[in-house]
C-alpha cells in the first residue's frame, strides 16, 4: 500500500484571506528564510500551518505539517481528512500520507525537505519524540528555531486580519447579548452559554457564508466557578446574589476573539461593588494605556499601582492581556505580546491587544468571586481603537429577573 497519495478532490473553496494577502505573508516568511540562509521549514503547529495556508487542522493523536522552501509549498495531511484539505491549500500542494506504514508523516517530510541545510521547525511546538524522528529522517540537517521569528511576523496584524478580527468582536457582542438575555434565577450555567454559543455560530454563517463553522465557545460561570478565567461549564444553577462571568469566544477561520464582563443576579453586596468598581476603574484606564509608543511592562507597572492602592493587587491572577490572531485556548499565544511586567514589547500600529483585568476574592471573603472584563484594542497611527461595544460596569450589568 502507498505511504503517500495525492486527493485533489473537488474544487478549491473560497479562501478566509484574498490570495495576495497569502502571497504577503509567503513572501516575507522567504525573505526571512533567505536572510537565515534557511533551505526549508517545516511548521507542524495550528496556529502557522493556518497562518500561512489557511488551514486548520483537526490533529486527533496524528501529525500534520507545511513545508515552505524557496518553490515549494506543501501542506502534509492525514488520510483521514481526504480532500477538504486540497481545497483549502490556495498557494501549493497537498501531500497525503497514510496509516499502512509507520511513521509515514516523516517519509513524506522527508521527501519534501530533502537532507542537509538548514531547516526550521516550531522549537515551541515540536515534542522531543518528534524531534528525534527528524534528526533520523534528516541526518544531514541542522535544525533551528521558526518558531519566534514567525510569531513576530504574526504579532502585527495587515488590514485583511483586523477586518476579520473586528467581525470576530462584534460577533463576540452578540453572543454576550444572548447570554445576558437568557441569564435568569434558576437557570443552570450550561443552558445560558448555549444561548451565546448558538447566537454566534448563527452570526458567523451569516456573515461569512463560505466560512466552515468549528471551535465557537462560551465560558459562563457563576458563583465559585467565576474564580477561573478558564473554568468548564457546569449545571450550576444560578442564584440570586451571585457574581457571574460572560465570557464569549467566536472562532472564525481559526481566528480568535473574545469578551468577557463581570455580572450579577438581581442584587450585588455593598463590598461586590466595591471590588467590581476597583476592578472597573483599572480596566477603564489600561484602555487609556494602550497607544503606540507604549511598552507591555510599563502598562502592568501603571495598573498594578492602581490596584495596590486599593489593597487588592494580591488578588490579582494573571496579566493585563494579549495579542488576538489565529489562536486558540488550545492553540496559539503570541507570547511576545503580553501585557505582564516580563515583556517589554513596545506597541506599533497594526498590533491587536486586549486590556482584561481581573480580580479573585477566595471563598468566604466579603465579596468572594472573580471579577473581569474584556476589551480589544487595535492600535494604530495615534492611538487604538476599541472594537468592543457591549458595556460593562455595575451601571448596566447586574441583571433583574
């Protein structure tokens, strides 16, 4: 049996990006490949093999690749995904590796990179297994880092992305408008983010007919499960009284975004609105922070002053926010886009960044619970954009039945 086919099967689909927006980011990934007198590069991560092909794969335990060298263009896919894709590959080939033989991913790899030279791989994504299985593959190569450079050539954003992801953040504001209006005494956590989850994917197809449809979420916790930025759903029922976190997160072609406010059931105690206005207060002047101009470390410096003025920054969980682009909560993070006390990124127009400060008060303290909220900025010439409508603060969000 075959260790590779070829399934061009139907015709190709509309692509996410225009072709020479594709062409942009191929050509300066070369360029870059030319100045490291780098001979090919494999990516193997979500986040660059969609970056680049406008493909994202679903990875179920096997290895998927795109290998780029100076005339070549090549997505590397498992049988199981047959045509779909081919038709998404807009610049190159697809090569299709099978399950007949072992390893067959690396036989492919190997065919396409050719031994010697030096190549790129994704030192941050690539597992040490897999790595020794490219050294055997590959004797002849030296091996070095595409990772980084090729997170700094996604961290600043061209007009076609910011385009997307200011659909993606309106998107966002219409799954928070459903989940605020099925929010409700009684009403278990899982039934209230179905309403977000359903209104987005909804709003999505509309939008972008051609589009597949994969990975829209909601994270709606209430009471105890608010102190986790990332906690699960669950069948928790809300009560009146209780804090609560809308947090909607619309995927469109790989592409996240998201928002994510701090509510209420009925009625707040005097010392929750106290801890939401400090929290508020914070969000409201990162949001003035973000221009160009201005380093990561020194917006967190600022806003840790202000929280520590109150008493409250030990309750402080974990930065002031991040880059968006084609990333995930289980793919992605530009890292060098941070807004923490260890980065000291200075931002440039075409960068898109959040400001989402939080606040968890442990349980059985006066004002217990977690307390965030979400903006994103994109920055430009003079100063940033806030693309983020739905409104936030004790004013408009605490909710009566």
């Amino acid at each position: 049996m075959p260790q590779t086919l070829s399934i061009p099967n139907g015709d190709k689909v509309r692509p996410t990006f225009t072709k020479a927006e594709l062409k942009s980011r191929l050509t300066k990934l070369r360029i870059y490949m030319a100045e490291q007198d780098i001979r090919a590069v494999l990516f193997t991560s979500y986040h660059n093999i969609n970056y680049f092909s406008d493909f994202v794969y679903c990875r179920f335990g096997r290895d998927y690749g795109l290998v780029v060298t100076q005339d070549g263009f090549t997505t590397v896919t498992a049988n199981i995904d047959g045509g779909q894709p081919y038709r998404r590959n807009q610049l190159g080939d697809n090569v299709v590796y099978t399950d007949w033989q072992k390893d067959n991913f690396f036989h492919a790899v190997k065919q396409l990179v050719g031994n010697g030279g030096r190549v790129g791989i994704e030192y941050d994504h690539m597992s040490l297994q897999n790595l020794q299985k490219m050294k055997d593959a590959l004797p002849g190569a030296e091996f070095v880092d595409i990772g980084v450079p090729t997170m700094k050539m996604r961290m600043i954003k061209s007009a076609e992305e910011i385009e997307l992801i200011k659909q993606g953040a309106r998107v966002a504001d219409v799954g928070g408008a459903a989940i605020r209006d099925a929010i409700a005494v009684g009403v278990p956590e899982y039934e209230i983010a179905l309403a977000g989850t359903q209104a987005m994917v909804r709003e999505i197809a509309g939008t972008f007919p051609h589009g597949e449809l994969m990975d829209t979420w909601v994270w709606f916790q209430s009471g105890i499960n608010t102190d986790g930025a990332h906690n699960p759903v669950t069948s928790r029922k809300v009560q009146a009284g209780d804090i609560l976190s809308l947090n909607t997160f619309p995927m469109i072609a790989g592409y996240y975004t998201a928002l994510e406010r701090t509510l209420f059931a009925e009625h707040a105690s005097d010392r929750h609105l106290e801890l939401w206005e400090i929290n508020c207060k914070v969000h409201r002047r990162g949001l003035e922070l973000i221009r160009p101009g201005a380093r990561c470390c020194d917006i967190a410096a600022e806003l840790n002053e202000i929280f520590e003025e109150h008493d409250v920054l030990q309750y402080r969980t974990f930065g002031y926010g991040h880059s968006f682009g084609t990333l995930s909560h289980y793919y992605g993070r530009e890292a060098g886009l941070e807004l923490r006390e260890d980065i000291d990124t200075v931002l440039e127009p075409g960068m898109v960044v959040s400001m989402e400060p939080m606040l968890m008060i442990p349980e059985g303290r006066p004002g217990a619970g977690g307390y965030r909220e979400h903006d994103i900025l994109v920055v430009g010439e003079s100063g940033a954009e806030n693309i983020t409508r739905f409104p936030f603060g004790p004013e408009y969000n605490i909710i009566k039945g």
